[in-house]
C-alpha cells in the first residue's frame, strides 16, 4: 500500500514538466522579451538612444569586471573587445569589435541579446544604446560626446566592413 502512494505522489510531482525543478515556464512576456532579431541594416532596432558618456558608466558597473576597463579582456578568459587592428590576416588573428565586427547594428544585437554575460536580457535598450556607443568609443569609432540612436547606429562604419566578401561559389543563391 505505502508503495502505491509513494508511486503515486512521485509520478505526481514529475508528471509536471519533463526536467523537475529546471528552468521557468516560457511566459507570453519572456518570449517576446527574446523574440527580437536586429538586422545588419538596423531594421528591429527599438527606438530609443544612448551616449557614449552614459555608456562609459555603465561599462564600468556591468562589463569592466570580464572585459576589463578599458576592453582589453581578462586572464585569457574573458574576451577582448579592443585591438588587434591589422592582425587578420596575420598567423595569430585577433578578433574585437574594432577589428572584425562588420556592423554596429549586430554589435547592439549581441550585448542586448547575450550580455552582461552572467544576466542577459537585463539591460534596456537605452543602456544597450549607451554601452554599444561606449564600446565604440573605446575602439576610437565613436567620438566622446556622441550620441547613438535606431537610426545613427546603421550609418556608423565599421573598420572591417569590407573585410567581408561575398559567397562567389555558383550554388549560393543567398543576396549580399
Ligand atoms: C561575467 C563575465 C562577463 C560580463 C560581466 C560581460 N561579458 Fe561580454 N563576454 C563574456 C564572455 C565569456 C564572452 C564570450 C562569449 C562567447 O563567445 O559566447 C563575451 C563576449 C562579448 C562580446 C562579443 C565579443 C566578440 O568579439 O565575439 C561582446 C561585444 C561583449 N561580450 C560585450 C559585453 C558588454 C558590453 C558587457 C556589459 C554590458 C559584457 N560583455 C559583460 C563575458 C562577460
């Protein structure tokens, strides 16, 4: 008898969702919270601006602790978001925003997508403006007192935007 119950209460308690007690159940609100794609061309950016000032305050609070004050990265682990100009086509390339991102647009996508790392999703896009300007600023594409909004950011030139070349073999349809 006292097995039956016990089976009985512990299919209960499990018969819930497939994976007990791991992660939350997908809310109307959480999904449209992730359900935003920004294109290289800035369509899907959300209205709203930021400035490099504002930014330099919250990189500070919110990224210098992985990516170190002035972007350069931490301990090998944690990536550098800074330099490495002239180095891509060297034998130790060196990836940052300044030297391989293609677009401003996409870099908003990523930190309002993906960071902080330990708690994305978290910053508004008012921050994500600002921090995304003061990144640019620390790779000296952005001026000091500039503002960025949804229509700024896709005019910004990135250093590597012409780094990148089309898919030319005859089977790629995909329009660049
Ligand atoms: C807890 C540590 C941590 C914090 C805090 C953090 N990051 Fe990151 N960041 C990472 C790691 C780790 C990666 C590499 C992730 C990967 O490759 O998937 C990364 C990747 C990135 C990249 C992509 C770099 C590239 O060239 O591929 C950008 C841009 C970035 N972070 C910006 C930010 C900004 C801006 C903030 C503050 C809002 C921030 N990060 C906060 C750890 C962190």
């Amino acid at each position: 008898m006292f097995r039956i119950v016990l089976f009985v209460m512990v299919t209960a308690a499990f018969g819930q969702t497939k994976f007990p007690g791991v992660g939350k159940a997908a809310s109307a609100e959480r999904v449209k919270a992730a359900d935003k794609t920004v294109m290289a061309d800035g369509r899907g950016l959300p209205v709203g601006k930021g400035s490099v000032e504002a930014g330099r305050a919250l990189y500070k609070t919110k990224c210098a602790e992985c990516h170190n004050e002035a972007g350069e990265g931490r301990d090998k682990q944690w990536p550098a978001l800074v330099g490495g100009t002239g180095t891509l086509a060297s034998k130790a390339p060196k990836k940052t925003v300044g030297s391989y991102w293609p677009y401003a647009t996409t870099l908003w996508d990523t930190i309002g997508r993906a960071m902080p790392y330990d708690q994305p999703g978290t910053l508004t896009a008012d921050e994500v403006y600002s921090i995304t300007a003061f990144v640019l600023h620390l790779n000296g594409i952005v001026a000091a007192g500039q503002e960025l909004d949804e229509k700024t950011l896709a005019k910004v030139k990135m250093p590597n935007r012409d780094g990148f070349v089309a898919d030319v073999r005859a089977d790629v349809k995909a329009k660049r």
